[in-house]
C-alpha cells in the first residue's frame, strides 16, 4: 500500500472528491486552535465538506495545546466532546467501524 501524506492545507475538496472518487483512502485531520477555529460553526462547516466529499472519510480532530511562540490556550476538553457529538451526528466513519 502506498500512503500520500499531504500538509498545510492545499488540497481542495475538490481534489479530495477525486481523490475519493478514484478509490483511493482519503482522511481529514484538523487542528483545532482556541479562538481560531473552535466554534461549534466553524465545526459543524469542516465536518459538513468532509460528508461532501464522503460520509464514510475519517475525521480527526487533533487538540492544539500551546507551544514556542503561539501561547493561545489548549483546545478546551469540552469542545472536544462537542466536536465528537456533531461528527456522530454528521459522518458515518465511526458507525460503520464500530467506533461510535
């Protein structure tokens, strides 16, 4: 198996939908950054493109915590718990894999 890793957010969704659509395994991992991109908004619109592109897509939230230079606060526990519900709601992955 061969595994693609691409960074920094340059691939579109249209991309990814290709991507997808020819049978390859595509996952999404977002970094969730207080005050950048935590809001339940924010949230629902990044789980909402990856149920374009496929319901099945595995989603992954990764929880930022500060670091060097960047000192906003760590991504809160209760969003994480947040953002677990509003996947279960949206995206299949999980429920097929027997996660959720």
């Amino acid at each position: 198996m061969t595994y693609l890793y691409v960074s920094n957010g340059y691939m579109t969704l249209e991309a990814l939908r290709m991507l997808r659509k020819a049978g390859m395994h595509v996952e999404i991992v977002n970094l969730v950054i207080t005050g950048v991109n935590d809001s339940e908004a924010c949230l629902m619109d990044i789980i909402s493109r990856c149920k374009e592109i496929d319901p099945y897509v595995p989603l992954h939230f990764t929880r930022y915590h500060a670091a060097y230079k960047f000192s906003s606060p760590a991504f809160r526990l209760i969003a994480c718990v947040v953002s677990w519900i509003l996947v279960k709601e949206v995206l299949k992955y999980g429920k097929r894999n027997g996660i959720i």
